[in-house]
C-alpha cells in the first residue's frame, strides 16, 4: 500500500511538472532528451523542425540558436551545480515564405550528476520588447526634459535681451525728443518779430536769408524727427511682438506636464497664429480667423495641442508658398455645436493629389525635400489622444487643401 501510495504522490508531481507554465528538459551531457514537458514541446519543437533536426538531441539545437551558451555548458567542469542562471538569448526562427522571427529566452541550466543536465526556459519575447519600449519611453522623456531646460534657459536668456534692447529703444527715443527744435522755433519766432532791427544791421537779403536758413533747419530737423520716431515705433512694435511670443513659448513651457486641464481651443489657435505672424507677413500671405467669442473647453494638454496647430498651420505656410500666386491666403475657422468643435484650417497652395492623401498621415512618409515624415503622424496621435479627429483633403495639385481636426464633446 505504501508502495502505491508513493507511486501514486510520483505521478502528481510528474503531472505537475508536466504542466508548469515553462519548459523542462532533463538530458544527458551529450544533449540527448530523457524528458521534456507540455511547455518544451510548445516552444521548442517549432525551433527543431524549423532547422530540420528531429527534436530529440537539445544540443543540435543549441549549437544552431545559442553557440554561446552551448560553450558555457559544455565548459562547466563540477559533477554538479548552477551553469547559467536566468541567462537571455535572442533566437532567430526561420519560417517558410516569411521573414525569420527573433525570439527572446530566458535560460537556467543545472547539473544535477555527472549525466543529467536540467534545462529551464522560457519565452520572454513579449517581456523583451515591452522592457525595450519603456526604455524607449524613459528615454524620450529624459531628452524632452533637457531640450525643456534648454528651452527654458535660451527663453531666459533672449527674454533679458529683448527686455535690455526695448530699454534701449526707450533711450533712444527720450534722446531724440530731446533736439533744438523749439530752440530753433523760438529764434525764428525772434528774427521774425525783430525784422526791421535786422534789415537795419545786415541788411534787408541777409535777413531774409537768415529767416529763410532758420525755417530750412527746423522742417529738416521735424523730417528727421519723424523718421526716427517712426522707425522707433517699428522697431518697438517688433519688440512687442518678439515679447508676445516669448510670453507665448513661456506659458507653453510651463505646461510640460501631463496632467488634462481645461482648454480653450481659441485661444490655442489665436496663440499659433501669433507665434507665425511674422512669417505670415513677410512672405505677403493674407490671413484670416473666423471664431466665435466663446466656446466649449476640452480637457487637454494645451502644449502638445498647441504643436499639432503650429504644424498644420507650417504646413499650409509651407505650401501656399510654394505656388505663384498674388492672393496668397490662409483662412481658419473654429465652430462648435453641442457634440463637437471644429477647426478648419483652408490654404489656397500646391495641394495634393488622391494617391499622397492617402499616406499623408503614415509615420516616415513625407512631401518635403528634408522632411521626416513625423509631423502628421505625431498630429494624429495627439488629437486622437484627445477624443477627436484630423484630416486633409484637397481637390488635387495646385487646388488648395483643407486640414479638419474635430474634437467631440
């Protein structure tokens, strides 16, 4: 009875082992397999017959997917012990009509005597490339983070030379306000008023000159006053501008976090515009937003909504200026209804035919000479991130195109 009982206690524990969530081979040190479980058939006889062996001989396999570990095996010299423990191995599995697929294992191998090799593995394929995902992820936040310190420090830095130039500027002015203008005025004022005096001394062509000479020297002087005042005023509107943006980026800095927060969809696009407004004018495209006074907010993270704007609206930059043209324009129009808020982004520039629409938004496909084909793709993935939608159409080459990104509420 006891006899049965044990044989009975065995059979569990082979059933057991059977069963286990990870491979087991028991082998001899010539490799040859005594034993595998329910887990080694699964992931090792695709391996075998993959390579053309039979599946009964590990070490004709090893020599194949793993010659590193192989030589560590038969290297361990001790009748028994640890050889390699939670080792990782990347396997290349050939596969008929199909590119080979890479495979991660995790190993243990053990002596247990003299013959016996136990084998532990299992397939961490999954695990390899979501640890390398996260590292990737880890990895672009910490590079996010230094361009943002970066950021932040060149932000500062220009933020205290505008602010230096701009009291310059105000120097400027005071000190060309300060001329001898009414100096001048008061001695013509007293050349005129004493005339006969003067026509006495110096007779009545020398005073007359000398009046004249007085009155060229204050409208040349009032001339020059007033160019300087309005190239002063140029220049300090550009300075108000450069310091608008600077404000603009700051606030954006600052809103690196993750976190959702209201939104105001308006004042996001009226932000983008502005920080293009230069370019705008300069290169003589005309421009116009439509939006009512108020609108819904959406939870978002304003900054990336915020690069999903600038680069659409780059974007038709980009293209009206690519065609001859002279009403070069760029319209936005922001609308809501109590489902959704649109924004309509229309250019009148190069467009695009049925066949580049339909990649336009497939990460690595690009238009443009130097272009990564990342800026749509990232678009896409941000708005789609804030419960919404994006698209581009246009009528064909040389017909204009209109970018459509919808929120829903």
């Amino acid at each position: 009875m006891a006899k049965l009982a044990g044989d009975s206690q065995l059979q569990k524990m082979l059933a057991i082992i059977h069963q286990v969530p990870i491979g087991l081979i028991e082998a001899n040190i010539a490799g040859g397999i005594k034993q595998m479980n329910a887990k080694s058939v699964q992931l090792l006889m695709p391996l075998f017959y993959s390579h053309g062996l039979q599946g009964d001989n590990i070490t004709e396999l090893l020599a194949i997917i793993a010659p590193g570990l192989l030589v560590i095996v038969k290297g361990f010299t001790p009748e028994s012990g640890c050889i390699v423990n939670q080792l990782r191995q990347e396997i290349r599995q050939e596969r008929k009509n199909a590119e080979p697929a890479i495979l991660h294992y995790l190993f243990t191998v053990n002596k247990l005597d003299a013959g016996t090799l136990m084998y532990i593995f299992d397939d961490i394929t999954e695990l390899y490339y979501k640890e390398k995902q996260l590292s990737q992820i880890q990895l672009d936040k910490a590079v996010e983070q230094s361009k943002f310190e970066t950021a932040s420090g060149v932000l500062h830095d220009i933020g205290n030379a505008v602010v230096g130039f701009g009291s310059y500027m105000i120097k400027i002015k005071r000190s060309a306000e300060q001329n001898d203008i009414a100096a001048l005025q008061k001695l013509q004022k007293l050349v005129h008023k004493n005339l006969p005096s003067f026509i006495t001394a110096i007779g009545e062509q020398k005073a007359y000159a000398m009046l004249e000479f007085i009155s060229g020297i204050i409208m040349n002087q009032e001339d020059q006053l007033l160019a300087i005042k309005g190239s002063l005023s140029d220049q300090m509107k550009i300075i108000s501008h450069i310091q608008e943006i600077l404000n603009i980026q700051r606030q954006y800095m600052k809103g690196q976090s993750s976190e959702r927060e209201p939104v105001n969809l308006r004042a996001v696009v009226n932000d983008s515009i502005s920080m293009l407004f230069g370019s705008l004018d300069k290169k003589d495209i005309a421009f116009n937003f439509d939006a009512p006074a108020t609108i819904p907010q959406i939870k978002g993270d304003r900054t990336k909504l915020m690069q999903v704007f600038l680069n659409l609206f780059k974007n038709s930059v980009d293209s009206v200026e690519a065609v001859t043209r002279p009403d070069k324009k760029i319209t936005a129009r922001l609308t809501a209804n109590k489902y959704a808020i649109i924004v309509e982004i229309t250019d009148n520039g190069k467009g695009f035919n049925s066949a580049m629409g339909l990649n336009l938004f497939n990460r690595g496909y690009t238009t443009k000479a130097e272009g990564t084909g990342l800026g749509l793709a990232n678009c896409k993935s941000i708005i789609e991130a804030h419960n919404g939608e994006i698209g581009l159409v246009s009528d064909g080459e040389d017909k204009g195109a209109t970018a459509t990104v919808l929120f829903h509420l």
